[in-house]
C-alpha cells in the first residue's frame, strides 16, 4: 500500500480566520491524507520550515486578512532559495482572493487557489490528483534538513500501513557507540499537557543553552490506511524555531503509543548530532510501555493529570512502574495535592530512584517545569 499523502496547512500572519482551514482539514482527513497543521498567524519561515521538516507534497494556506500575492510568493521564493521547491503550493481565501489577484499569485508559481463556493470534494480531489502520485527521484540536497527530513520520509515508506514492516531499511548503524543526543521520551493520557509541556522545555533549552540543537518526534493516532491530523506544531510554537527538527507522525495502526516506523526514525535523528531528542506519544492507555522496545531512550517521563480516577486506578498504570520521572501536570487544579501524595505513595512500591515532579506548563516560567528542565539536562551543559 501507497504511504498516505502528508500536507501542510496554515493560515498566514496577521491573520486569525481559521475556520474555513479547520473544516478543510477534517475532510483531507477523512479522504486519506495525513495533515500537519501549523496554525493560524504563522510567518513565512515558520511554514518553509515545518513543510521542510516534515518532508510535506505541498502546502495549503488559507489567507484572509489580505497580503495574500505577497505572502503566498514568498512562501514560494523561500521554498526555491532553500532548495525545496519541490513542494507545491495552493490554498484559497473565500470572498478574499478575486481571480485577478489568483492570476497574479499563479504568475508568482503558486499552483492553484479555490474560491468561494468549491466544494470540499474538488479540494480533496485535486490533493489526491496533483499529490498522490509517487515523487521522482530527487537529486541529492546540499542541506542537511532537507536529507534528514527525507530520509525520515523513506524510513516510514518503507513500512506498510499495516503492522509489519513491508521492507526493513538496512540502518548501517543502529545505535552507534558513540552517541551524542540525550533521548527522552515522554507520554501518558491524552489531555495531560504533554505538548504544552515539551513546548517550554523547548524554549528553556533555547534559552539557556545558545548553540543547543533539537529534534522532536511528535505522534498523533491514526488507523490503518486513512488520515491523520497532526496538528502538535500549533501547540508547539517554541518549538518552531532555526534550532528545533521536529517531524510529524502518524501511528499508522499501531498501538501502544508510537508508530511502527518510530524506532528506526528515532535511531536516525539520536545520531544525526542533536543535544536532545525529545519524543512524544499519543495518548496513551494504561497499558502502554512505549518505550521499552526502544533501547536508546535514556531518560522516560510520564505526564499525568491529577484527574485519574481514584486511588486504585493508579495499581493499574504500568508506566508508573517503569519511567524514570513522573510529572503531575496541571498541578493548579483542586485535586492536585492528593494526586502527588497517592502516586507518591505508589512510587514507593517500586523502591527506584524514581523522580515526581509537579508542574504547571501553560504557566509562564513555571517553577516545576524549571525544576524538570534542570534534570533533564543536568549533563549537558552548552
Ligand atoms: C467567518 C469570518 C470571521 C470570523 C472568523 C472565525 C474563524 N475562527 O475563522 C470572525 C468573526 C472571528 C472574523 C473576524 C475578523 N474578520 Co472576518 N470574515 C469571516 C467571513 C464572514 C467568512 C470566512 C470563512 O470562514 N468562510 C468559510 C469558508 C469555508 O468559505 P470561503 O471563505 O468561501 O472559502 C472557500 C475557498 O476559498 C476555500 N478555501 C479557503 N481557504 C482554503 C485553504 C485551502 C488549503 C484550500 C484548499 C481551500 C481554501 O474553501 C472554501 C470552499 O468553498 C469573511 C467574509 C467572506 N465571505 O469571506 C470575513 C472576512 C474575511 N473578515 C474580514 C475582517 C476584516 C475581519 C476582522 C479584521 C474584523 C474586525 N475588524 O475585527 C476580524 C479579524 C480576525 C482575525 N483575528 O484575523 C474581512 C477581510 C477583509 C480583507 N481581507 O480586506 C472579510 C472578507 C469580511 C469583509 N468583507 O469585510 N471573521
């Protein structure tokens, strides 16, 4: 089976109007196509960069607030200067866009805009159409980014949408002696601020440690042979930045947190010279263990809500047994305090050097997430 179509979509700076993008997302989703959604008020670099990263066919941007010939040119000027204009650009703008200026931008190599009154099946069909097909070769880049992210790109092909590997990539070195990134993993249940939380360890790293690089592998869920909403850049806006890789996954089917591909994609980044590899799973269950089949996680941190349930429910949570550090995110609401004191008295069972942290991560500088910060990169330094 064909790997599903990745596209990115934004709508630009200054601009607000994301209803007609989400719409549109949701019915790329539901025909097939894996969908990495920055967000709404992003710049021209943020998307060059993301659709780069994320090794996307092309890029739709949804443009209201006016600006659109000189933003949608740039978005294409920007992807020829970097060497990748290979990936396409389209979008659309309701009453917005007239044709005249959909003349100009197409002049300006902007491959097609929609008006008001398409329909959602014309959108659909002319992503599958233009970008369904499988890439040509393409010519070795000069840039790194550029190589990494498709080199990303042919690790997940090599795997079937289902669950074996429908041809293993032939990794010369899966996990050489020397390894320079520090690994750590970070799941627990969906709604716990996992991302937000990433997000500000990002930005701490970014700001006390000035020549640090890092790479994110970020997963959301999707099921055998249909589409996915990526959408954890639009959280993450620390994270887009000139030091920060960070690549979009779908899980593809699999269970358990992570997707199928995720092994060999995190081998690749933890020797592609990054001081931090940060992953995040899905959502996870009581069951997961994600990361034991991926011996290069050095450190594991489970996020929790203080909503859980009662205290038996915590016997239940393999991940407590298993990860390195606990955080009790959102730890401002009301049962917090309970939340600590019952999974701290189940740490204890494990009699292991096991850390708990508290942490309020949609709080600016918040003192949990600093103290959380200090461990993680207690050992680097630069
Ligand atoms: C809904 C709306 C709002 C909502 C936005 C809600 C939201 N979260 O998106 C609210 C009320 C918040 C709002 C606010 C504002 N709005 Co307003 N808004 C609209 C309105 C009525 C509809 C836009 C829309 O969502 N249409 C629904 C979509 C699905 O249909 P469509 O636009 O026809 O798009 C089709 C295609 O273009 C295509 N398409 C669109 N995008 C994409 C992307 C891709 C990838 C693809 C493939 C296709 C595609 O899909 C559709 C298929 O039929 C337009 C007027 C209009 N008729 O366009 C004004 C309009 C865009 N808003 C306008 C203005 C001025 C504002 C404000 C500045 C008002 C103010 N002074 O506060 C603010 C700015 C908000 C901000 N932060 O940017 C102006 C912009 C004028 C301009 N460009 O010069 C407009 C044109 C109204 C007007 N005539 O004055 N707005």
């Amino acid at each position: 089976m064909a790997a599903p179509i990745r596209i990115l979509t934004a709508v630009p700076i200054c601009d607000g109007h994301d209803s007609a993008i989400n719409t549109i997302n949701l019915e790329f989703i539901r025909h097939g196509i894996e969908v990495i959604y920055l967000g709404y008020h992003r710049s021209v670099g943020d998307i060059v960069r993301a659709a780069i990263q994320e090794d996307v066919r092309a890029i739709g941007i949804s443009s209201y607030n006016g600006g659109h010939i000189e933003f949608f040119a740039e978005v294409v000027d920007l992807l020829r200067k970097r060497g990748a204009s290979d990936i396409k650009v389209f979008g659309g703008g309701g009453g917005t866009i007239t044709h005249e200026d959909a003349i100009a931008m197409r002049r300006k190599g902007v491959e097609q805009i929609f008006f008001a009154g398409t329909s959602l099946t014309e959108m659909t069909d002319y992503v599958r159409d233009n970008y369904g097909k499988a890439r040509k070769k393409r010519s070795l880049s000069k840039s790194r980014e550029i190589e990494l992210a498709r080199e990303l790109t042919e690790i997940e092909g090599t795997y079937g949408k289902g669950k074996r590997p429908a041809r293993k990539r032939k990794i010369a070195n899966p996990q050489p002696p020397i390894r320079n990134s520090k690994v750590i993993g970070f799941t627990g249940p969906g709604g716990a601020g996992k991302t937000t939380l990433i997000d500000e360890l990002v930005l701490r790293i970014l700001l006390r440690q000035p020549t640090a690089r890092i790479a994110i592998l970020s997963h959301d869920p999707s099921v055998v042979g249909e589409g996915a909403l990526l959408g954890d850049r639009a959280t993450m806006i620390n994270s887009q930045n000139d030091r920060v890789f960070m690549r979009s996954m779908a899980t593809r089917g699999q269970a358990g947190g992570l997707s199928p591909a995720t092994h060999d994609c995190l081998a690749l980044l933890a020797q592609s010279n990054f001081d931090y590899v940060i992953i995040e799973t899905v959502g996870t269950g009581q069951e997961a263990m994600p990361f034991q089949k991926n011996g290069i996680v050095d450190l594991t941190v489970l996020v929790m809500n203080p909503d859980y349930g009662s205290q038996l429910q915590l016997q239940k949570i393999v991940m407590l047994d298993l990860a390195d550090v606990v955080v009790v995110n959102k730890s401002d609401l009301q049962r917090a305090r309970t939340a600590h004191s019952e999974i701290e008295q189940r740490l204890e069972q494990n009699r292991r050097a096991q850390r708990l942290i508290d942490t309020v991560a949609k709080r600016h500088r918040d003192p949990g997430v600093d103290r959380l910060f200090d461990l993680i990169s207690a050992d680097r330094t630069r």
